[in-house]
C-alpha cells in the first residue's frame, strides 16, 4: 500500500500562498571528476534524454561513459567554475530571486519562488518541500527552456508531477512547456544582442546555436527543431537582417548517432574557410549561461574558428537575469496564475486571513484538534 507525504504541522486555517517553482538542467556540485561522475550518472539514466532499452543503456552507461567521461568533463567545467560555484546555479538562482521580487510586488498574495534543478541540486523534490513548507496550495512551474522537448520539458513534467503525486493533498497545478515565440522574449533577445553589438562592433554573420538533440526525436514528434527555427527567425526579423546575415545550427552532440543538423562547430569551421573574419554567436536556447555556452561556444568553437583561418568568434551571453528577461519572465507566470486568488485585483489579505479564523473556529467548534 503506498503512503503519501503530509505535513504533520497542519491545522485549519493555516495561510495558504501561491508557489512559484522555476527549473533549470543542473550542475555538478564541484567540477571534480567524482562530482561530474554523479551528476552524469543521474542525468544520463533519465529516460527522456536517452531512449534506448533500459537494460542494454545501463550496461554502456555505467560499463563504458561513466568510466571516461567524467574525468573530460571535470577538466572543461574547470575553465568556467567561478569563487562563487557553477555559473548556472548562480545565474539561474539571480534569474529566480528577481523573478520572484518582481511576483511579489505584481501579485495580490502571498508568493513564494524557488529554485530547483532537474539533476543535482537544488532538487526539484527538495524545492517543493520547501514551497509546502510555505504554506503553498497553488503552484505553477516554468521549466528555463523557452523552446519545448521531450528531453528537457517533458523530463521537468515527468519529475514535478511525479513528486507531487506522493503528496496527499496535492496542490492545484500549472505548467509552463514553452515561451519560444512569445513577443517579450524575442524583445529581449533582440535587444541583448544590439547592446551587444553597440559595445563591441558587429560581426559578418550572426549564428543562432541551439542545444542538439538526436534526430529520431523530430522524426518521432518532437516539436524542438521547428520551434529553435521560429525563435530565430523572429529575432533575425526584429533585428531587420537580411536572409544571408544570419544562420542556424546544433551543439553539443554526442554519439555516433544522427542530430539535429547543420553540427555548429562543422558550421563555424566552414565559415572560417570561406573567409568570414568575425562570427558573432548567440545562443537563445539557453536562458543562462553554462558549460555549453562558456565553454563550448566561447572556448572550444572559437578555437575551431580561429583554426579555419577565422579572425574571432565572439559569443553574446545569454539572458541571465537582465531586467527585459526577468519582467517577461514575471509577467508570463503572472497570466498562467490568472484565475488564482493571487492574481486578482479583488483579493484581500485581510478578508482571507478573516475567513481562514472563521474555518478554524468551525473546525474547532466541530471537534477538531487544537
């Protein structure tokens, strides 16, 4: 018989609030090849991201990967790691706590934010302890992919949903899949790359790198692939480029499998050898910056581009927690929470806290505990 989680501490009348829970990929929690090592392991057994048969994945993950790979990973997270930690964790945590400053003062009710991680920590699991702990009835979620997979998304679905269903009073619930076209974030987008390009000059070609996934996934229904196309041809078009300053390709594939072609770094040595001197990169499939922009992009393609006779590749950062992105952010889980008390201009603390010490005293009178 399974047994559900609740909370020991509950009473009639408690507070309730509206819990926000954001959520990135993960990180190791040290770029050291034991710490690699685990956050691999966790990552790399999901399902989502790897969709073979169990059984035969298990044998070449922990016969074969997890025996060379983490030493070569440590080595590349060793180049970005800040005094500070993993720079996804802090750039997804300033994403969170601004996000949340800005609910907080948009919002009628009680709001509380957190900040989980699909592998590693902070866990998902461990951030919505923390929201139930809060007094959280009401929780919405919004997955940092602003373009939809089954790989990325749907595992964030799979995960939350999954730890909410061990709950015994489970919460109201809304999920954010995507925000891939959504005009506030292709603003953003648009304007990081000109201030960019106002600060430190202009490239030949801007290339739009989106994060790769196996081809089988598009042929299977994924809608990733026509969704990181849309998103680049909106910036590309506020931007006002023409149709040969700007391109699209797929990183970070591993395997011998076929991905999501054109392969970025096969496209900026192709573009060294046909005489581009300055390539700007940006990668607005990533709403913060980790080791496959810094160090990828910035580091690893920008020596394959030097290689091929290119003068420099330079990488725009992602959109971390500017202040266009963090607004768009906030106003997107602010019309998925419409319909919440929360999220009404009506709603009055007082009144709420009056009706929740009328419930109580009902409970009471009727016999409940203390």
């Amino acid at each position: 018989m399974p047994t559900f989680q609740s909370s020991p501490m509950y009473e009639h009348g408690l507070p309730e609030s509206l819990g926000v829970l954001i959520v990135n990929l993960g990180t190791p929690d040290a770029p050291t090849t034991a710490a690699v090592r685990r956050y691999l392991g966790q990552f790399l057994a999901d399902p989502r991201v790897v969709e073979l048969p169990r059984l035969l994945w298990r044998i070449i993950l922990h016969g074969f990967i997890l025996r060379f790979r983490p030493s070569r990973s440590a080595e590349a997270y060793r180049k970005i790691w800040t005094e500070h930690g993993s720079p996804l964790l802090i750039y997804s945590q300033d994403i969170a706590n601004s996000v949340g400053q800005q609910l907080s003062a948009r919002l009628s009710g009680a709001v509380h934010t957190e900040l989980g991680m699909s592998y590693g920590q902070p866990s998902i699991a461990s951030a919505l302890q923390r929201l139930y702990d809060c007094g959280a009835r009401r929780i919405v979620c919004l997955p940092l992919y602003p373009q939809y997979s089954g790989t990325t998304t749907g595992s964030v679905f799979d995960m939350v949903t999954g730890a909410l269903s061990k709950r015994r009073w489970v919460p109201e619930f809304r999920f954010i899949n995507h925000y891939h076209d959504a005009p506030g974030f292709i603003a953003a987008q648009a304007q990081n790359i000109r201030q960019y390009w106002e600060q430190h000059g202009r490239g030949e070609k801007l290339l739009f790198s989106f994060h790769g996934v196996p081809m089988d996934t598009l042929l299977s229904g994924d809608p990733y692939h026509c969704q990181c196309q849309k998103t680049a041809r909106l910036i590309a078009e506020s931007l006002e480029l023409g149709d040969d300053e700007w391109l699209i390709s797929f990183q970070s594939r591993v395997g011998r499998a076929e991905w999501l072609r054109p392969y970025t770094d096969e496209t900026v040595v192709e573009l060294g050898d046909k005489g581009i001197a300055k390539l700007d990169v940006v990668c607005p499939g990533f709403a913060a910056d980790c080791l496959e922009t810094l160090e990828e992009i910035a580091m690893q393609n920008a020596e394959f581009f030097a290689g091929a006779d290119g003068n420099s590749l330079n990488y725009i950062p992602a959109l971390n927690a500017r202040d266009d992105h963090v607004a768009f952010l906030a106003r997107l889980i602010e019309k998925h929470v419409c319909g919440w008390p929360e999220s009404s201009a009506d709603w009055s603390a007082s009144e709420a806290a009056r009706a929740r010490d009328k419930s109580r005293d009902r409970a009471l009178a009727m016999g409940a505990a203390e």
